[in-house]
C-alpha cells in the first residue's frame, strides 16, 4: 500500500483509498460530502513524536496544546488522554480545558487581550501561568490575585522584533525599569517564564534559532534588571507533521538545546506550545466536483468559507475517484464561494481525466481552518472522527447545529 501526502494513516491500494483501516467509499455510503473527517490515531502519533523527541533532547520539557489550533471537544479530548498541557486564550476555551479535566498545573493561559474574568477565573482555578502580552497588565493581574489571597505566576511573551510585530513587550529600558518595579512591588505575582513565538511554519532551522536568540537576550536582560526567569517557552509554529518529519524535529531541539547550552544559560524548564503540528495532518476534507471548466478550473463544493487560505495550512489535494491516475496535470480549484476570488489554488497538479461528482481529497485541514472558518451561508460539514476501524461522528451540523465553544458559565 502506497501513503498518501506523506500520511501513513492515508493509503491507496489501486484504486481504493483508505482513512486509516477504512475504505473511503464505506464512509461515502452513509454520509455525503462536503465532509471533515479526523484521524485519532495520527494525533497520537504526533504527539508521541513530539513528546518523545523533546524529552529525549531537553531534561523537563513540557508541551502544551494551543487550543486555538483546533477547539473541538473530542480532539481536545484525545489530546488530554495523552497526558500533555493546554495553552489558552480565552474564557471559552478555559472553560473547555477544565471541564475535559486538564490538570490546572498543565495550564497556560493569556494572550492580548486579558478581561477581569479571564484573569480571575484563571487564579481562581490556580492555572499554572497567566501569559502577559501588555507590562501594564501585571497590576491589574497583581489586585486580583490580592483579592483571592494568590500568588500568580507569570509569563511574559517577548515581542519577536520580526516585521513590525506589535505582540508582546520590547523589553526596552524603560519597560525593564516598570517589571523590575512590579517585581518588588506586586507580591501576588512572581515572573517564572518568558515566552517568544516567532512565527507559523517555520520549516527552516534558522527560524528557531532565531527565536531563542531572542529569548536568550530577553533572559539576559531581565537578569541584568534581578529579574530571574526559571523557564523558556518556545511557543509554536512547527509545521505538519507530514511537512515535517521526525529528523527535522530533532534536528530544531537539537540546535535549541546547544544554543541554551553554549549561551551558559540556566533554567528549570523548557516548554513548547504547538497546535499545527499536532492535528493538522490528522484533518482530511472529502468532497466533491460540482463543476468544472474547458480551461481545467474544477469548483469544488467548500471553499474558504470553511477551508481558509489564512490557516495558512499545507493544503494538498487528490481525486479520491481516480486515485491511482497520475496526478500531474496543472488544474486550477475554486471553492464554493460565488466570488472569483474564492481559489483554493491554482496550477495544481492534479489528475488529467475530470468528471463533475469525481471526490476530491483535502489533505492538512486539521488546524486552524475551523478557527478561521466563516459565516458563509452554506451548511456546515459534518465532522467524524475516525479510529482503526471505528467511525463517531462527532459534529452533526443538524444535532449541534454549531461548533462554536460555549461560553464560561457566570
Ligand atoms: C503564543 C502562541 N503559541 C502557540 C501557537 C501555536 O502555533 P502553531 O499552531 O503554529 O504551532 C501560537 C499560534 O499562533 C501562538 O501565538
């Protein structure tokens, strides 16, 4: 059997075309496209990939999922059964993370935008660190700790000084001085981490050692200022993990752990916060040709509305009808979206012979596209999870009618 878009759980056997252990045709006989399908068994995978490699590098490393990668319910399930942290930013997603069960010390929460309930609810469930973007929302972190008698650790997200980036602190003097105020100041709070994180796939190991040059410099001048910080958290940006292979990640903890190392630099922990590498291979569309031109455009019926560019995902595409054609021939695919400019590529290589009801396999939609998805009014895809085997399905646009998270009870 040959793997499909570098995915061992997506195969072709002639013409047949499996999801993990399941023909893709059984799946079309009970459920009709557009379709989300997820596969449990590769986030498994990519997590065991990632947790072993970086505890075989770093001493403590510790790996937080960054929910906002992909919120739904049964996904961040599975990534809690696998025993690895959660990175929030929001009340809603809080209120997720602690009703699946994830441990608080296993939480990380913040982001820009800190609203008194967010703060308070995340020292009232003693959350492991509140990640602070803005200096001046220590103090206001400080009173509220205060008012529930807490010590709040922190950590602050150090502006990556790539483009103009406007996230995160400068750490320029005069913000050195006010930390190194609050520091004595504020005694509900304690500085333990800093956090830089550069950008989205980043597939060149150049990328991340620029991002610990930049936290190594912010952990030096913080020392400058008596401010010491314990752990270094790298944020994310790994690519898919069928974009990025096992000796790719080694070779990036290897680099950040011989920089640290050569840098002299003392810390108790390191953390990671990825989201893409995680669940993005582990999403496949399945859906169809609606129409189709004499100049190779094919429509298919999702589009951005639901399969956005701006996930900035590794989109691969393969007609599942013809699976064992070659698929070589340059073809231009639109989405469902009554603009020209809803184009899910162009010039792609893709099979000669094209029929309208031919199925067309969407490969890496598992990050960031539901995150990014819109309002467009089509009707949502149902989503199931599949395992060996075993079909769920786990969004039912008729049952759930939405997978928006719910909002934090008051
Ligand atoms: C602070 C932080 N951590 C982690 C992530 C997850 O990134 P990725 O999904 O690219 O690994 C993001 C994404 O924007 C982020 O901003």
């Amino acid at each position: 059997m040959k793997h499909i878009s570098g995915n061992r759980y997506l195969r072709k056997q002639g013409n047949i075309l499996y999801l993990d252990n399941i023909e893709v045709e059984k799946i079309l006989k009970s459920s009709k496209t557009p379709l989300l399908v997820f596969l449990e068994a590769r986030i498994r995978d990519n997590i065991r990939t990632f947790k072993s490699v970086a505890e075989r590098i770093f001493k403590s490393p510790s790996v937080f999922y960054s929910f906002k990668a992909n919120y739904l319910n049964d996904i961040c399930k599975i990534i809690k059964s696998e025993g690895i942290g959660a990175e929030l930013v929001s009340l809603p997603e809080l209120h997720l993370a602690l009703s699946l069960g994830f441990p608080t010390n296993k939480i990380i929460a913040g982001g820009p935008y800190l609203d008194n309930k967010f703060i308070e609810q995340c020292i009232i469930n003693n959350i492991e660190e509140i990640v602070v973007h803005t200096i001046k929302d220590i103090e206001r972190i400080n009173e509220i700790a205060k008012n529930h008698n807490k010590i709040q650790n922190l950590c602050l997200r150090i502006n990556s000084q790539k483009y103009d980036t406007k996230l995160g602190t400068k750490l320029l003097v005069q913000e050195l001085k006010q930390i190194k105020l609050y520091q004595r100041k504020c005694t509900n709070i304690q500085f333990r981490t800093i956090l830089s994180h550069y950008s989205t796939q980043m597939n060149n190991v150049n990328q991340f050692s620029k991002n610990a040059e930049i936290l190594i410099d912010a952990f030096n001048k913080l020392y400058n200022y008596d401010v010491e910080i314990k752990n270094i958290n790298f944020g994310g940006g790994f690519p898919e993990a069928a974009i990025m292979p096992k000796s790719q990640l080694e070779l990036v903890f290897s680099r950040l752990h011989k920089i640290l190392n050569d840098e002299g630099i003392e810390y108790e922990k390191i953390y990671f916060e990825p989201g893409r590498f995680l669940v993005g291979d582990a999403g496949i569309f399945i859906t169809e040709i609606v129409n189709k031109t004499e100049d190779r455009w094919i429509f298919l019926n999702v589009g951005n509305n639901i399969c956005p560019k701006f996930s900035r995902s590794s989109f691969r595409f393969y007609n599942a009808s013809k699976i064992d054609h070659p698929h070589k021939y340059k073809t231009s695919i639109a989405g469902i979206i009554p603009t020209d400019q809803d184009v899910l590529a162009k010039n792609y290589f893709f099979n000669n012979d094209i029929e309208i009801g031919d199925k067309v396999l969407i490969t890496n939609v598992g990050a960031y596209t539901l995150t990014f998805s819109n309002r467009f009014p089509y009707e949502l895809p149902s989503i199931l999870l599949v395992n060996g085997l075993k079909i769920s399905k786990i969004f039912d646009p008729k049952r759930d009618h939405d997978f928006s998270l719910k909002p934090f009870p008051s």
